[in-house]
C-alpha cells in the first residue's frame, strides 16, 4: 500500500478537517510511549474520527504487515512507497487515556492494541 492510497482512505473514512494521520518525521519519538502521552493540550475527539481512525490503522496493518497481531497496529507506518507516517498524536494520547488502546513491545517496536474496551467500542466485541 502507498502513503498516497492510505490518505485517500482515510479522506473517504473522515470527512472532517483534522485527518487522523500525520508525517512521520521522527522516527525514534514514535517508538516511545512517554511521547505519545505528553505534551499537547488536552484533546476531544469525535466519535466518527475515532472510528475512521481506528478502522484505518487497523486496515493498513493488516494490508502492510502479517507480523501485527489482529486488533492491533504500528506506531509509524512504513508504506511501499518509502513514505512514512504515523497515527494522530493527540488521538492516540485520548485513546490510551480512556484505555481504549495499550501500548506494548512487539518484534522491537511499539504497537497500539486495543484493550476489551476499544474491542467493544470499535469492532463491536464484547467486553
């Protein structure tokens, strides 16, 4: 998958200004959990952005990696086209807050995975 398909994605699942996906500048940020929980203001976030978030990481994790276990996905995307990208800071920082995500070690870099929590609200599975 190219950085250029996942956008395209992410516009049809988002309608809204705030795309859930940035630039991935600097790679060793991402693989820290302390950065994804500091700085920044504190956010809310829509239930639709969520949702169009959550479903596209998932989405690219299953298209781009078979080393992810299901349900989860990387802290930075490395897609086929060389371009990198990583989800919303702040929507990841909300997410862990409202432990609908954990972030773990796998295979030496960080992943988010979604906690029973997120499972209920995102995929529809029982808590």
């Amino acid at each position: 998958m190219t950085s250029t398909e996942a956008e395209t994605l992410v516009a049809d699942a988002y309608q809204g200004d705030s795309k859930p996906m940035s630039k991935n500048s600097n790679l060793r940020n991402t693989q820290s959990l302390d950065w994804w929980m500091s700085n920044g203001k504190n956010e809310t976030i829509t239930q639709g952005r969520k949702q169009a978030a959550i479903q596209s990481y998932l989405h690219f994790a299953a298209r781009s990696r078979d080393d992810i276990p299901q349900g989860a996905f990387p802290a930075a995307f490395l897609f086929s086209d060389g371009e990198r990208r990583r989800p919303d800071k702040g929507l990841i920082k909300v997410l862990l807050q409202a432990d609908m995500i954990a972030g773990r070690q796998h295979n030496g870099e960080l992943i988010f995975e979604l906690t029973e929590r997120g499972r209920a609200q995102f995929l529809g599975q029982a808590a």
